[in-house]
C-alpha cells in the first residue's frame, strides 16, 4: 500500500505479469489524510491557505501519482478504481507523527523536514481544528485501484 511511487513501472509490470495466472489480480493502495479536505490542505500547506491555483497545481500532482501506465504490451483489463473514507480519532503529536512517515517528509533533508514538521504543530496549535478531548477526526481515505491479467 502507498509504495507505488519508489518501484519503476518499467520493470514493475512485466514481472507482474509474469507472476500472475490469467485472471490473477494486481491490486494498489494509496492511503493517507484526505487532503482534499480543507484544514487538512492546510496542515500539509504549513499552515498556510492555498489559492485555487495553488490546490488545482497540488491536486494534479498527487492524481499523477496515483496513475498507473498498464502500457499495451501487457494485457491488463482495464483498471477499477474507488475510493474509501473514514475519519481516524487522533492527537495532533499523533497527526504530527503520522506526518512524518510519508515520502514527502521522509524524503526532505533533516532541517526541511523538522522545519515542515513543526509548522504543522504550530497550526494545529491555534485552534483553527476542532478537539474533543484532545483528539481530533482526522479525514482519511484510500485510493482503491485493481486489474486483472486478461
């Protein structure tokens, strides 16, 4: 799940293929906060609100890695897609922490990502998102995509 972007598609696929029996299912996962949701564009922006400009740019680039080129050499059936929501009770030292854990975090020298890190605390610090005892409901959703070896 969520791992789709580090594997290079070139390679990936044939040995998919190569795996699957025909009808066999080859299935990906992409889970995380739904930044589709206002305050949780927020939260990742930094804190900061972002122009219409700016969530459309974001938008693309995360649909983009979300994509899958089957190619046509393989024959894959044509992909299925949904998406799943629910919301995930947490602290913001949690949120903070789950943060932490993905890629675009992962991947930022140790001063960006401490820097992005506590920018998110700040503004889960000023109130801007609703608690209930300490905790917050953090929207959540998991890109659901799955095809068949034809």
């Amino acid at each position: 799940a969520s791992m789709w972007h580090w594997v290079d598609a070139e390679l990936a696929l044939p040995e998919v293929a190569r795996v699957l029996r025909r009808g066999g299912t080859f299935s990906l996962l992409w889970n995380g906060p739904d930044r589709s949701v206002d305050w949780m564009r927020s939260l990742w922006a930094g804190g900061t609100v972002l122009s219409a400009d700016q969530i459309e740019a974001e938008d693309a680039q995360r649909r983009e890695r979300h994509l899958v080129d089957l190619g046509s050499e393989i024959p894959f059936a044509e992909p299925e897609r949904r998406v799943v929501r629910w919301t995930r009770s947490m602290t913001a030292d949690e949120l903070v922490g789950l943060a932490g854990t993905y890629s675009t975090v992962v991947t930022m020298s140790e001063s960006e990502r401490r820097a992005c890190l506590q920018s998110m605390s700040r503004f889960l610090a000023t109130g801007q998102v609703p608690t209930t005892n300490g905790k917050m409901d953090v929207p959540m959703r998991c890109l659901c995509w799955r095809t068949s070896l034809r």
